[in-house]
C-alpha cells in the first residue's frame, strides 16, 4: 500500500483544481478522458471523486462527469460491424464543445494501457482515431487559441503498471505507479502548490531568454538526428502556465510539465530526425522510428514496428505530414531522471526534447489566436486534425539557435542548458 495515500490523493486533488484548472467560482466542471472524446477511466475514480470535492469547495456550480473502458472499445473493435466504425457519440464532444465556447474548465485523464490494441489491425484502430478527431474538431479549434481552461494528468491503469514495472510482482505494480506519479506530480512534498509555482518561474525564466533570442531556426544533431527547423517570425515560446484568452485566468495544461516550447514554421523542416522513445498512440505502440523531412515536409518514415500506424497518423490530412511544435525538456528534468520509460506521452514528452506533428497552437504566434485558419497559414502556422508528440531528446543530443544573420548561439548541449536563464 502506498505510504499516506489518502493524503497524496488529496494533495494531487487541490493541485489539479487550483493551480491546474484555477477554478473559479460559479464555474462548471466537466471531467473525462481524452477531451471528452471519451469518458475518465474506471481507474480514475477515487481521483475523480477528490477532484469533484475540492472543486465544490472551490466554487465550482456544478462538477460533470463521464466515465468509461477502455476494453469496451477493444470489444467494439473485435466485434463490431466494420461499416460501424465511423460512428461516434457526438453527445460527448457536443458537451465538450458547450463547455469549451462557455469557458468552463475541462479536466482530462489518460490511463490508457500501452498495448491494448496490440494485435488488433492498425487499419481499424487508425480509422477510429480518426472519426474521434474529426468529431472533436470544434472543440479542439478552441484549445489550440486557448479558449478555456483545461489540465490533462494520468493516474494509474493495470495494464499502465504492468508495461512501466514488469520486474516487480504483480501485486505491487499498481502502487509502484502511484509513487512515481506523487514524486513527479510532487506531492510527496508538504506544499505541492508553492512547489509548482516556484517551478513555474524557473521555466519562466527559459521561455523568457528563447523569447528574448528570437532565433530563425533550431538546429539539432545527434545519433541518427541532423534536422533544422525554421521559427516563424513572430513566434512565442511558452512554459508551463498558460492564460484564457481574453480575461487572463492562469491555468496549467499539463501535470507534470517540464517543458518550454513553441511551434515552427510548417514550411521550414529540412533534415532527419530519429525518435528516442517509443510513441503510444491510442494503445498502440510505434517504435525505432525516424522520419525525413524537406520543405517542412515528411518525405520519408521507417519504424520498426508500428509502421502502419505511423503511416495511418500521416495520412490522416495533408497538416500531419508538417510539425506544429517544438518542445525542449533537458535531459536532467525529474522524469528522465526516474529512469523509467512510461509508454505514456504526456510522461515520456515530459523527459525528452519533443516535436508535435499535426496542428499547431494559435496562441504561440504573437497575435495568433484572433487569425483565421488562412491567416495563420500565411504566417506558418500549420493546421491538422492530429497534433501528435514524439520525443527526440536524449543526453547527446545538442541543439543551437540560429540567428536571422547566421549567428549561432547553443541553446543545449548533450541534452541540457547551454545558457544561463
């Protein structure tokens, strides 16, 4: 059992309401899995339940929430007429969606087991990804110009623990988890809150020198990486805190976040890069993979296994061929430091340097977020129904800025710091 488990739940319960969703009072809450796409994880619910408690007692109106299994949606798949498959219960992102343009905060939990569409045809998984991101397209034009408040956090799953802890019985898996994730999420402190804010200004500090450089491109080298990405002019780097547009309520999108980022110019990608960890998208796994880009392009993509679930994320629509972020996480950040390899993107991102294929965020233009679709396009800004991360970082990777006159300056080397804040 874990050591005061009632008691770090609580801790990672007020975190996630004050300083991840900022709750305001007379708001309402909507809880779920997957921007609502589906419901939380039955995994989830003695979380859900602190949440929903520190909620009320921080004003909230009313706290909604949506439940589900993830081994529903592997019996559909297994079982389901084929010509079913682009079905979708739009009553979840309709509620999502009157939540979102409302302004209401959304709190999202992933738990998903890594391996469970293992086996499954990725032709079919791939397809069910993509009605989910065409039904959540409304919604997700709101997040990307940060139109609410949201926070995605993970709590533990048994297939989650049995990936992350195969050396340990299985009986001691699903604690292991939970400890890792109250150290990460740093609720094994005695004042997480003051905790984040003070790590919030220290990557602060990051985002405010890269802002101040405002460099052309990136430049990145390392084993099986030679790959510079262009920076549109313009662009904004951001860390861990983020703000509503338009009144300025603070919240923080992701628990835990070590991470400063910004996005690149969709048109300006020239080189190869090969991923350092494994990508789980939607429950299958995709590893040893690298792609190659020209023009902004991906031109080529090898993966030794997951290859056709690599090949269906970049055939969803023309934008997930581009990149839409560009995110730098030193090596020495607590969660690569665990040592422990999560099968789990908002972890594994969260350890690594990383880019996003797919759709850009609005709000890391300086003026993006009041740009149509086309205006921001002018201004490389890249558009998709995916944004899909994958990490790149390691402890030999170097990257430097580059200046519009050509000047070089090294923003990291062997995956850390080369500059003072």
């Amino acid at each position: 059992m874990v050591k005061d488990f009632e008691k770090k739940l609580a801790k990672y319960a007020d975190l996630i309401v004050h300083i991840g969703l900022n709750i305001q009072p007379g708001q309402r809450l909507a809880i779920g899995g997957k921007n609502l796409s589906r419901g939380a994880p039955l995994a989830s619910a003695p979380l859900v339940r602190k949440v929903a408690e520190s909620a009320y007692k921080a004003g909230a109106r009313y706290v909604n929430v949506l439940w589900d299994d993830d081994q529903l949606h592997l019996i559909r798949i297994a079982n389901a007429p084929k010509d079913s498959l682009d079905e979708f219960p739009t009553w979840r992102t309709e509620t999502l969606y009157e939540y979102a343009k409302n302004g209401d905060p959304i709190f999202t939990i992933f738990a998903e087991n890594p391996d469970l569409y293992a086996g499954q045809d990725p032709d079919i998984v791939n397809r069910l990804q993509h009605t989910m991101e065409r039904n959540l397209k409304r919604s997700t034009d709101l997040l990307m110009k940060d139109a609410y408040p949201w926070t995605l956090v993970s709590v533990p799953s048994e297939g989650w623990a049995n990936r992350v802890f195969p050396d340990l019985p299985a009986e001691e898996r699903m604690d292991a988890l939970w400890d890792i994730i109250f150290k990460l999420v740093r609720c094994d402190l005695d004042d997480p809150v003051a905790a984040w804010k003070d790590h919030v200004a220290m990557l602060t500090k990051s985002s405010d020198w890269l802002n101040a450089k405002a460099f052309d491109a990136l430049h990145y080298t390392g084993p099986g990486t030679d790959l510079t990405l262009g920076l549109p002019k313009g662009h904004v780097w951001k860390s861990a805190q983020s703000q509503v547009n338009g009144d300025g309520t603070t919240f923080m999108p992701n628990l835990p976040t070590e991470e400063v980022f910004s996005m690149p110019d969709n048109r300006r990608a020239e080189g190869k890069v090969r991923a350092t960890l494994p990508l789980n998208y939607g429950g299958s796994l995709i590893e040893d993979f690298e792609v190659v880009f020209k023009d902004g392009k991906i031109v080529e993509h090898h993966a030794k296994k997951g290859e056709a679930t690599l090949r269906g994320i970049l055939e969803t629509d023309e934008g997930a061929r581009r990149l839409g972020e560009v995110a730098l996480v030193p090596n020495s950040s607590p969660i690569s430091q665990s040592g422990r390899l999560f099968y789990n993107t908002l972890y594994d991102e969260n350890a690594s340097c990383h880019i996003a294929l797919g759709r850009a965020y609005q709000f890391s233009m300086e003026g993006g977020t009041t740009m149509s679709t086309e205006e921001f396009a002018e201004h490389g800004g890249n558009y998709s129904l995916v944004h899909i991360d994958f990490m790149i970082g390691s402890d030999t990777l170097d990257i430097d800025g580059i200046e519009a006159d050509g000047k070089v300056t090294p923003i990291m080397r062997q995956g850390e710091w080369a500059f003072e804040a």
